[in-house]
C-alpha cells in the first residue's frame, strides 16, 4: 500500500507565451510512464506512492518542462504523508461517492 499521496499543479512559463496545454500533457504523460496510479482534476493531478518515488516524480515533470523549453516552472504540491497506516485516494473519497 502506498504511503503518501502528491497532488501537484504544474504552471509552466511557456516560450513565447504560448498556449498551456501540450505542455500539462506532457506533465500528465511523465505521470502515466510512471505506472502509479493517479486522477487528473480540473485543477490538480493526485497521484499514490512512496514519498521519494513522489518527489522525483515532480523533479521529472519539471525537468520534462524545461526539455520543452520552459525558462521556469511553478509547481504547486500538497502532500498526505501517512507511513503507519498508508494512503488511498480511495479511502479518502468513501464517504463522497460523487466527487469519485
């Protein structure tokens, strides 16, 4: 069972200016190669795992940016650390069966 819980919203600053969304694809394609199991939201993607597989998840994502040529990259993360008893997005949601 995994111990942590990340959710992350990454904002590239894109070249150009340009349009976000092949770039959040890109973000949401290194999450999908990393076989955890995740849920993209409107705002945010939450993905399970270990803590450190988590944190060098987002150094990935972030260094998935800057091969795209990003200058920078605001990554906003929230974590639930919880290596007693672990943590699910599952068991997190049960008592809201419409926000699943």
């Amino acid at each position: 069972m995994a111990t942590t819980l990340l959710s992350i919203q990454i904002l590239p600053r894109t070249p150009e200016g340009g349009e976000l969304y092949s770039y959040v694809d890109r973000a949401i394609d290194v999450i999908k190669a990393s076989g955890l199991p995740y849920r993209v939201g409107p705002l945010e993607t939450t993905i399970e795992g270990e803590l450190a597989e988590l944190l060098d998840l987002v150094k990935r994502m972030n260094e998935a940016m800057t091969e795209l040529g990003c200058p920078s990259v605001i990554s906003q993360i929230k974590l639930y650390h919880n290596p007693q008893d672990g943590a699910s997005m599952d068991r997190l949601l049960e008592n809201y069966p419409g926000g699943r």
